[in-house]
C-alpha cells in the first residue's frame, strides 16, 4: 500500500476531490491523509466519508512552532509553511515507511506506480518544473516543483523534512528573497545537501502548464500518451498540475498565465474541467448547506474582480475560456 498526503481548504474542496477520485480511478490500493484547513473543508469530507482517506483535523496537526508563525504569514504562506510539516506528521503519527506529498490541483491519468519504481532504494524523490524555453525566467522560483514528494521514514529521509520543516517556519513567504521563496526554493540545492535524493525522470509525473508546449498528446483506448515534440519519445501521463485554475462562473474559466493548445485543452483539460463541475453538481445535491462553489463561481464577486483587474494590471491579457470552447 502507498500512503499519501494532501492539504487544502474549502476554496480548493472540488479539487482535491477531483485529485482523490483520479487516483482511485487509476490505482486503489492507498491511503490518503487529507489536512483540512477550515471547518467548512473539514465538516463537507466528513459527511462524505470517502473511502481510503483519513481526516486529520488542524486541532491535532497544529503544534506550538505553527501555531506561533500562523498569524506572520498570508493564507497561502501558511499552507507553503505547512507541507513539509504534513509529511513529518504522516511518517511519525502513523508509523509509516514512506508517505508521498500530493498537490490538491494534480490530476492522475494512469497509475504512479511507475514514479515509485523509478526512485528505487533512494530515500527522497523531486521533480524538476522542466520548464518550456518561454518560461524558463519563472526558474527563479525554484527549479523543483513541490507538487508530488515522496520521502521514506528513514535517516535520510526524516533529515531533509526536518530541515525543510525548520527552514519553512523560519522564512516562507510569496517573495523572492536572499535566494528564497516560499517553500520551493528551498530544494534547489537538495541532490547536494542531502543524501539519497532522486530526481525523477519520467516525463509522465509533473506535464504542467508551464511545460506542457514541450509535448503533443493523444488518447489510446483509456490511456494518454504525450510525445516530446523535439525527440518524438513518447511516455505515458501519469498526472497532470492543473495550476492556477481559476473559477469565474459556472461557464467561464481562468487557466491562468500559461499558453494551453487546442490539443491539451481537448485532451487534458476536458476531462478534468468536466469532472470538477460533476463533483460540484454532485456535492450540491448531496450537501445541502455547501455552499463552496456558488462562492467562487460567481465572476462579478469582489473577490473575483479584483482578481481580474490585477491579471489585467500585471500581465494585460486574461485567459479566460467559456467552458463551450473546451467541453
């Protein structure tokens, strides 16, 4: 059995959900511990009781350390601050051999199996944002993507989370700083400090936004091949780092600062733009106080505007989809 962990809130609910039930989709036999970070998050997978998941409220998870730096750090930070810290939790409180980060927002294509094989006997396993010539500037935020970590409950292993769990309570913040920013920045030197560390070369774990030109795809039967379009090697999709998807309304979609082709979009983003609006619908009916989505769908939300006139502010251009374009 493979043990995993995950944390997100309410805004991030649908998500994650969609992250749960694509991997039991394409591999059943794990353990999912989710970190909850507000109530409303944490009373809506309670009435769901999902099978393979365990809850793990923020009133164990806390510690003191936390607790102190909580209020010095943005929503965001926290939760940054916060991951190292899950995975420490998991491997000590469950007495676990390894335990594996997953990002709320990733979408699994086909069994992560073949990403556990690969890291072997090593202790620690990254990736690399492999990031496509347009965006390689953004390496200044980290050369690794936190987004799918698996750490064994060994030497090795509980030396790094420990380091990283330290650092990210000392500095952990959505600015770049003496070589630092959030708690990404912090594994670019991780193959040197550390022993045991593998970074992963399956080009099927981390596609991307901020990669995905790099590769053409297609769909056989139930499996997604992508091909790196200047070798044509092909590799299987094992998931996929839905990004900075943003929800205007129930028609229209933000995929953020990214250039996504017709082909992805078709390929990668119909099915995981479907499936979010299925569990919407579906959590709707089934829940009769979540209100979560007609919150964050609804474009002319302050909260939505403002988040419009900065895009519009900082980058001019907006990504918005009507979901008839991609569906």
């Amino acid at each position: 059995m493979k043990h995993f962990c995950t944390l997100f809130d309410s805004g991030y609910l649908t998500r994650g959900l969609a992250m749960y039930e694509s991997l039991y989709s394409v591999y059943k036999d794990f353990r999912l511990y989710i970190f909850p970070f507000d109530e409303e998050c944490k009373l809506t997978l309670v009435k769901m009781d999902l099978p393979n998941v365990q809850i793990v409220s923020l009133l164990v998870f806390e510690d003191d350390e936390l607790l102190r730096i909580k209020k010095t750090r943005s929503r965001a930070e926290y939760y940054w601050t916060c991951t190292p810290s899950t995975i420490l939790y998991c491997l000590k409180k469950y007495q676990l051999s390894e335990c594996t980060y997953i990002d709320a927002d990733l979408y699994f294509f086909s069994s992560p199996l073949v990403l556990f094989e690969e890291l072997g006997e090593k202790s620690i396993s990254i990736i690399e944002h492999r990031f496509t010539r347009k965006y390689r500037h953004l390496i200044k935020s980290g050369k690794y993507c936190v987004q799918f970590m698996t750490f064994r409950n060994n030497k090795d292993g509980i030396k790094a989370l420990e380091w990283w769990r330290s650092s990210c309570i000392e500095w952990c913040y959505a600015r770049h700083e003496k070589g630092r920013f959030g708690d990404q920045k912090y594994l670019d030197d991780w193959t040197e400090r550390f022993n045991g560390v593998h970074e992963l070369q399956n080009l099927g774990g981390g596609v991307a936004p901020w990669n995905v030109q790099q590769y053409s795809f297609r769909k056989e039967g139930q499996c997604t091949i992508g091909k790196v379009r200047e070798t044509q090697s092909e590799f299987d999709v094992v998931f996929y780092h839905f990004h900075r998807i943003v929800f205007y309304s129930k028609t229209a979609v933000d995929l953020g600062n990214y250039f996504i082709d017709p082909q992805a979009l078709s390929i990668l983003y119909r099915p995981y733009l479907n499936h979010i609006r299925e569990i919407s619908e579906r959590i709707s009916r089934q829940i009769s106080d979540f209100e979560i989505r007609k919150k964050e769908w609804n474009m002319f939300s302050l909260k939505n505007i403002v988040r419009i006139i900065i895009r519009l502010l900082t980058i001019r251009k907006l990504n918005i989809y009507h979901f008839k374009k991609i569906l």
